[in-house]
C-alpha cells in the first residue's frame, strides 16, 4: 500500500498484537487500509521496523518486547496513548506454540510458557487498553483463538487447551466489559504463515484437500474478519468465537 493509497484517517486506534508478519500483520494490514492508525507488537526490532514501513510510518508505530512481558504490555499501551491520544480497538494475537507431542510426555515448565504468552499475556493487554482508554469511551477486544480451541488437535494439545481458554476469557471479558466494549474471538484453521508451516510444509496441496474451499487460508481472511469485529457494522456481537476455516469442520460430520 502506497502513501497515494491510503484512505482518509477514520480517527480509531488499534493495538494489533504480533503483528510484524503473519496473521497479526494481515490484520493491521486490513485496518490501515480503511483509515485506523495502529501500534504493533512483536519480538524483533528489524521486522517491526519493514512492517510500520509498508502500513506507513504516519499510520503506524511499532513497539518491540514479548508479550508476556507487563513492563511491554504497559510500553505498548503507552505508545498508543502518547502517539495517536487513543487506544479503541486491542487485537490480541501475539502467541506461541513450542512444542509438538502427546500431553502426557509435556515438560510442564512449557506449558506454563504456553499458557502465559497465549493465555495471560491477552488478559494483561485487555487490562490495560480497559483502564487506558476502553473504560470511558468504548472501543472493541478482538482475540485470536484457533480451531484447535473447539476440539481435540493430535500433538498440539498445549497450543489447543490455551485456545480453548482464550474462548472462555473472551466471553467472560464480553461479560464484565459490556456495553462499553464489545469482546470477540475468532478461530482459525490453518493458515499459511511461518508460524503455521510446520503443519503443511512439503504438502500444501494434500492439506488443502481437506478444506472444503480448497484452500488453506491466508492472512488477508483473518484480516478481514478481525475489520468487520472491530466495525460498526458488528456493534450487536460480543461473546462470540467466529470460525474462520474454510470449511474444515462440515468434514466431522456423519457420512
């Protein structure tokens, strides 16, 4: 996107978390291109800095440090505040998947690593954005869940059950933030990023089959999902896990 392309500023804020490539960077990518301004998180100095370059350094900040980290939670915050005067919109997507095997062999050490960047770390953002901004002028929570959160995911159990608790804390936050601020989920099945390789690659074709669009998805799916939860066009949602998996679960059903 270049400078001529960019819309008209539609004075909302969002904090993307995770966002230098992949998923949360698809999502950023959607909500500059309707006008938000947005800060972005991520471990590595150098990917943040290429990823406000192409969002356009008038529209985006970014802010390096581990999600799981309060002292980064607070910066990320602090740099919304200082930066734009607001933080409307929070998109937890910042998370990890360490490990791969049975959960009776799992190094319990890991899944507390797990459960802290996927599951705390989103409650630490939520905290914040609420008390900074949220509280008094309203805004919406975006967290990005996985299928693996609805049902039972063979050698990525860790990753699963913390998706499974981001859904819950979705609805519980939904729950205590309403009717100031709207808090959703989304679930994704496979979608293709480097985080995401290590379940298609070298066989991308025979993973798509099993979609039913014929497909493994794609940032931009994401992006867009995340866009409408975050518009206006949603302000009757909250609560709500919305699946975004090309069709993956009509093949549980009979037959």
């Amino acid at each position: 996107m270049t400078a001529q392309q960019l819309p008209e500023l539609s004075g909302k804020v969002a904090l993307v978390t995770g966002a230098s490539r992949g998923i949360g960077y698809g999502i950023a990518e959607a909500l500059v291109a309707r006008g938000d301004r947005v800060v972005i998180t991520g471990r590595g100095e150098d990917a943040l800095k290429e990823a406000v370059e192409r969002l356009g350094a008038d529209r985006a900040v970014g802010v390096a440090g581990k999600a799981h980290d309060p002292v980064h939670q607070a910066a990320a915050v602090a740099a919304a505040m200082d930066a734009f005067g607001r933080v409307d919109h929070l998109v937890n997507n910042a998370g990890t998947n360490p490990v791969f095997g049975p959960l009776a062999d799992l190094d319990l050490d890991v899944a507390r690593k797990v459960f802290e960047t996927n599951v705390v770390s989103a409650l630490g953002f939520a905290q914040r954005t609420w008390h900074a901004w949220q509280k008094e002028n309203g805004g919406a929570i975006v967290n990005i869940a996985s299928v693996a959160g609805i049902s039972a995911s063979p050698f990525i159990g860790a990753y699963g059950v913390s998706k499974a608790a981001m859904i819950n804390l979705t609805q519980q936050l939904a729950h205590e933030f309403a009717p100031v601020v709207r808090v959703n989920a989304i679930a994704p099945a496979v979608v293709k990023t480097k985080f995401a390789q290590a379940l298609y690659e070298g066989r991308e074709a025979e993973a798509a089959a099993a979609y039913p669009m014929g497909r493994l998805g794609v940032p931009e799916d994401i992006g867009g999902a995340a866009a409408f939860l975050t518009s206006d066009q949603s302000g009757w949602i909250t609560g709500q896990t919305l699946v975004v998996d090309g069709g993956i679960f009509l093949n549980a059903g009979v037959g």
